[in-house]
C-alpha cells in the first residue's frame, strides 16, 4: 500500500439470528455500516477499489461468535471508543461491536497470527463428559475420519486439543484453529459422542466460538 494507513482490529459478537448470515452477508453488512458510520475507510486500487477490511476466521454459516475479529484499515486516526460508537449504532440485532484496537499497520494480519480457538460445545444428551474430557486428554493419539477438499482421510487430532473443560452444562474446548493446523469442533464432537456410544442423530448439538486465540 503506497498511502499510510492506521490499522484496527475490532471484536465483535454474533449471535441470535445474525448467526445464519453467511460470510459473504457479513462483508456487505460491515462494508455498508463503515460507510454510514462515516469511517475513513481505505480503498484498494484498480479498476474494482474495494474497502480494505478483513476477517480473521470466517465462522460457519448457523454458529454464534463471542468475540470474533475484524480488520479494517482507515485513512487517518480515530479513536478506538469513537469506532466502537460509530459502527455499533450500524448494527442489527445480534450483532455487538465489542472494541476497538489500534494496532501496528506493518506487521502480519489477525488471519495470520490466529492458532487456537475455543468453543462451547453443548450436547442434548447426558454424556459424562468428566470421564470423557479425562480419557481425551490422557491419550497421546487420536485418529479419525476428516473430510477434506481430496475427499476422507484419516488424521491425528489430539496434537489440535489444547483443552476442555466442563462449564455449566457445556464443554469448552481450546482448539487449534488457523492455516498451520486447524480442528472443527464439529469433529471432536462427533468423536466425543463415539465414545458415549451414542448415535449423531440422537444428541442435537450446538457451538459456539467463544474466544480467537492470535499468536
């Protein structure tokens, strides 16, 4: 980029309804509500000049966030409370600009630097997933079938299984999550209702991404 630009990483939640927006949706919505939010929001150049913004890890069409990560690129500083002010009042319901962070505009973005996630997973079914969460977290490999774009495959999870731990009703697990090694909650979760013994369709089951771990 020629021109000097100040960059923020802004957290913010998505939740209720606004978790079926897809990514695509969501991009519109921020690239409508920093335009009349009046931010001075940068621009690539070319013959298609689109606002310079970024999300850290796009979140699966139907799962809620906590405190997912934008990056937005602005033309002259403004103050962090001023931008959670101004894009919040942009908002729709269920959607919260929590803050607003300046950070360095040199330097890699959040997509980058990101390598943990963690999850609530909550379970329709009573699994005892004390006994679960003790028995994943003792063994030293975990092999099971991912599907990826060449098709299934076999993998060793437990490397991608920082943590879990029962809260409430729910099971919060810290996964790896980024371009160097990623777990979807959806896998271990599925494996964990294998070690119930229990069937897929017989357990509804639902996440949420609580927290993006950045390196």
């Amino acid at each position: 980029m020629k021109q000097s630009y100040y960059r923020y990483r802004i957290t913010f939640a998505k939740e209720g309804a606004a978790r079926f927006l897809g990514h695509l949706d969501l991009q519109s919505l921020f690239q409508k509500a920093i335009k009349r939010a009046k931010l001075p929001v940068g621009y690539s150049e070319g013959f298609n000049p689109h606002q310079l913004l970024s999300f850290a890890a796009p979140l699966p069409l139907g799962m809620a966030g906590k405190a997912e990560i934008l990056e937005v690129f602005l033309t002259h500083e403004v103050t962090e409370g001023d931008i959670v002010t101004a894009l919040d009042a942009q908002m729709p319901l269920g959607m919260t600009i929590r803050r607003a962070t300046h950070v360095p505009s040199i330097g890699k973005s959040a997509a980058a630097l990101m390598r943990i996630a963690t999850y609530s997973i909550a379970f329709s079914a009573a699994l005892g997933l004390d006994e679960i969460i003790v028995k994943i977290m003792n063994t030293e490999t975990i092999v099971v079938r991912k599907k990826s774009k060449k098709g299934m495959s076999t993998a060793d999870i437990r490397p991608d299984i920082f943590d879990l731990a029962v809260v409430g009703k729910a099971l919060h697990a810290t996964l790896a999550c980024g371009s160097e090694r990623n777990l979807k909650p959806e896998v271990l979760a599925q494996y964990i209702l294998q070690l119930a013994g229990i069937a897929p369709e017989d357990c509804d089951i639902t996440y949420e991404r609580l927290e993006i771990g950045l390196k």
